[in-house]
C-alpha cells in the first residue's frame, strides 16, 4: 500500500504548474488592457485585479491541497486497518488495487507481504491526520501562485508608458515559460531541455491567446 509521504513542496512538475497557472491568469487579466485607450485608472485597476485574483488562487489551491492531504491520509488509514484486520489473500488484493499502477507491476508476493509485514508493526492511531509541515506546505503554495504575479505587473509599477510596460510584461512573460519549460525538462531528463523550454513558451502565449479570447 502506498505510504502517507507525499510530493514535496517543489516537486518540479506540480509546482511548476502551481506558477504557471498563477502567470497565465496574471498575464489574462493585465492583457485585457487596451494600449491604445488605457490610462493610469485602467493600469492600477487592472494590476490590482491580477494581484487580487491570484491571492484568491493561491488561497484556495492552498486549502484544496489540505483537504487534498487529509483525505488521502484518512484513506490510507482506513485501508492500512483493514489490511491488518484480513485474512492474507485479501490483505494482498487490498494492498494491490492501492498501489500506484506502476508499482503494482513490478511488485510480486514477496514484495507485497514484506509490506504487508511492516504495516502490522506501524502504530496507525494517535496521529492527527494534519501536520505542522502540511501548513507550511500549503503556505508555501499560496505563496508560489502569488508570486508569480509579481514579474508580469512589476513593468507596470516602474513605468507610466503604457505600451513600455506592456511589452515587458510579454517579455517577462516568455521568458518565464521558457525557463519553467527548461525545468520540467531537465526533470524529465531530456538531453536538450532549451527545445522543452520553448515548446513551454509557445504553448504558453496559446494558452494565454485562447483564455483571452474566450472572455478569461
């Protein structure tokens, strides 16, 4: 059965996603600025509004990731007990269908008793099922999403030009896909992640065309 250890909090590909989501949702919303007719009213409200949307994201895909956590904690239990309370062909299917598909095919009986074994010398009670640490996780994932946010707004802050700022913020924008792509790469072990990075950026500016032209 699988343990209770989850994904760390910078486990590439999840919390990858986490800013991307956070950047395109930032980037949506600063590029529903008309260049031509937008004035300083139009430029703080709109960076306000990518900043308040993404503080909105991050906050609930931080509470999402605790009620994440606590179900798959409770789950495990339940099946650990009813492992330990069955006979040992039922203890090994129920411990099969809870494994990770890909774990379970190249798990044999062996593998499956040793442990079947060690979860009958675990204590399963007395824990709670949230964590100091999964608060600090879920801190440390509103703080990504939020992050984000700052590079693609930062042009708008430092300049009154309109069209200056815009242009840097696709800029920031890019290259952020780029090197978030570059990581996911070097994750995957591709021997040449700079073409990752760019399929990052190009499908990236779709991502943002579509949302946008979908009312996002």
């Amino acid at each position: 059965m699988a343990n209770e250890e989850r994904e760390r909090l910078l486990d590439p590909i999840d919390r990858i996603s986490e800013i991307l989501f956070g950047l395109i949702m930032a980037v949506t919303i600063i590029g529903s600025l008309s260049i031509a007719t937008a004035g300083h009213t139009q430029v703080r409200t709109a960076t306000l509004s990518a900043l308040g949307c993404n503080l909105a994201w991050g906050l609930v895909d931080a509470v999402m990731y605790l009620i994440r956590t606590a179900t798959g904690r409770v789950h495990n239990r339940l099946v650990a007990r009813q492992v330990c309370g069955a006979d040992l062909e039922t203890a090994y299917q129920l411990m099969v269908r809870s494994l990770p598909p890909h774990v379970a095919a190249i798990s044999g009986p062996e593998e499956i008793e040793g442990m079947r074994r060690r979860l009958l010398a675990l204590q399963l009670e007395g824990h709670p099922v949230l964590r100091a640490r999964d608060f600090v996780e879920a801190c440390g994932i509103f703080l990504l999403v939020v992050l984000a946010t700052f590079p693609v707004v930062l042009p708008f802050l430092l300049t009154t030009n309109v069209t200056l700022a815009m242009r840097l913020s696709r800029i920031v924008t890019l290259g952020m896909l780029f090197l978030a792509g570059m990581k996911l790469g070097h994750y995957a072990g591709y021997a040449r992640p700079a073409r990752t990075g760019l399929v990052m950026a190009v499908l990236g500016a779709a991502l943002i065309a579509a949302v946008m032209a979908l009312g996002g």
